[in-house]
C-alpha cells in the first residue's frame, strides 16, 4: 500500500511531515493519528499503518518537529520540546484530522511519550478514543527495579551531559534511537516525575486542566518485560487524564505468544497476527482484547 506523503503546519508556523494511509476499498471506519515513541521515526510505524488501512481505517503518521522527514538542517540551535510535540505537532495532526475526517470517530494510537503528549493538545477533547501503548515520559523512578540504575545513568547522566557538549543529543551515532532536540533530551533526562515541571503555577494549571478535556475511552497497555514502561510508569501518566475512563492492561510476551516484547517491540510487524489483530477490537468497537489482563 502506497501512502500519500502529505505536510501539516503547527500553530506556531513550523512545518511537519507525514503520511496518509487509506484504503481505496472501502469506507473508512474512523480516523487514526499515530504518535510516535520519543527519538523513533514515523517509518517504523509505517507497517502497522498499513495494516490499519487494509482493514478499514484512514491513517495518518508523521514525525514530530527535529525528528526525521521533520528535522532542520541542524539541530544544533534548536530548542525543540516534548510540550511543543504535543501542543503544537499532535495538535496539528490532529486539526488535520478532524478536517480530513467524514467518520466523526478520530482516534489515536500512541507509543510511549505518544502515548502520553495528546494531552497537551488544545484540541485533545475532540479525540473519540486513545490506545495508549506503554504510554508515559520517562521519570527513572518508576523504571524497572533491576534495571533503574544502568537506564538512570544512561539516559539521565550520559544524555544530558552529551547533549550539553554538542547542542544536540547524537542518538543515531550512538546507537540510542534518533538524534534528538536538546529541549526534548533535557526534557526527559532531567525531569523530576511531573509532566508540569519548569511551568509557572498559571501554566501548570493550565496544562492539567487541558489534559481533563479528555474524555474519550484510553486503553493504556504495559508490557511486564518493559523495563521503561512500568506499571507504575504508566499509572503516573494516566492520572493526568483524569475525567478519561482508563482502562489498564498489563500483558506478558507470553500472552501475545513470545518470550520477550520490552518497550519498543509491538509495532513490529511479528505481531500482526496478535496485537495488531487484537488492537482493531479496541479501534473498531471500543471493545477491550484482554478484559482478563486488567489491573486497578
């Protein structure tokens, strides 16, 4: 299946790429944006939208701003953020969408930190529904217990330290996903666990009742073998949208018929027949795949 490369402008006149996905068969069943993991691209997300798009749904992937078919020349001067993913790129894909839509069902499947920054969207309450995969932003507190202190030193010792030598964090060279802005990297190496942190009183609370516009159904899946995405990592970010009914579900590899998922695995194309298979129930239906995997 071939996409439509298409661009979207943020409210703040930067620029974006993404990708159309539509099936030519059939009537779409809904809209579905798809928000990256923080420092991968929208490609890797490509096969799964194309799945979505053969059984029904008209997609839309793209790469937030100083991230692949989005990034600047040089990210050297750039002081790109998480917030501005979410309150202006998720926001700009998302307007995009409620215009393109004829379904009245805009949906949003998110990775990780995409799982987490639609919240921050002005917009966000005319989202129908939300699969929140390992949906959360990265505070080493919640990481796995026999995995906290290498991820700690990792991700917030050596990151920030690099990117402030170089301006920018140097992901690809390094082998550690994508290059990345050094708001974004500063962002998640140096946060303390509240999304809010750095905002005046005002801006906090302007941001935390954004997030309570949300009412639109959040499926919100972890994976027991994810060493970022803990249950407990996911549960501090879920509280944020909370006039949202959240449902939880932890699974193990096993479920989903392997020995090991982690973090970044899911939207690999190994699990169509699984997850993949399994996500449409939610997408279609708003019904729940594993109603025997729930947790509080």
């Amino acid at each position: 299946m071939d996409p439509r490369r298409t661009e979207l402008t943020a409210a703040d006149g930067v620029r974006l790429t993404g990708h159309w996905w539509r099936s030519a068969d059939r009537e779409p069943l809904g809209t579905v944006i798809v928000n990256p993991a923080t420092g991968v691209l929208a490609r890797y997300y490509h096969r799964y939208a194309a799945y979505l798009a053969a059984n029904g749904f008209s997609v839309l992937t793209y790469d937030y701003r100083g991230i692949g078919l989005s990034r600047p020349e040089s990210l050297e001067r750039s002081t790109f953020t998480w917030r501005q993913w979410g309150e202006q790129d998720f926001d700009a894909a998302l307007r995009h969408c409620l215009q393109k839509d004829q379904t009245g069902r805009v949906l949003v499947v998110g990775h990780s930190i995409g799982g987490f920054l639609p919240g921050y969207s002005p917009a966000v309450g005319r989202v129908s529904a939300m699969l929140s995969v390992g949906g959360q932003y990265g505070y080493w507190g919640d990481y796995l217990p026999a995995r906290r202190l290498p991820l700690f030193l990792k991700w917030h010792v050596a990151m920030p330290a690099i990117t402030l030598a170089l301006g920018h964090f140097p992901g690809k060279r390094l082998g550690w996903l994508e290059d990345l802005p050094k708001g974004v990297a500063y962002g998640w190496g140096l946060q303390q666990g509240r999304a809010e942190q750095g905002l005046t009183r005002e801006a906090a609370e302007v941001m935390r009742d954004r997030f309570a516009t949300a009412t639109g159904p959040i499926l919100s899946v972890a994976m027991s073998d994810d060493e970022i995405a803990t249950p407990k990592a996911i549960d501090r970010a879920m509280r944020y949208y909370r006039r949202a009914p959240v449902t939880k579900v932890l699974l193990a590899p096993q479920d989903l018929g392997f020995d090991g998922v982690g973090h970044f695995d899911l939207f690999h194309a190994r699990h169509r027949d699984g997850f993949w298979h399994q996500t449409l129930a939610f997408l279609r239906e708003g019904e729940n795949p594993w109603n025997d995997r729930v947790y509080p």
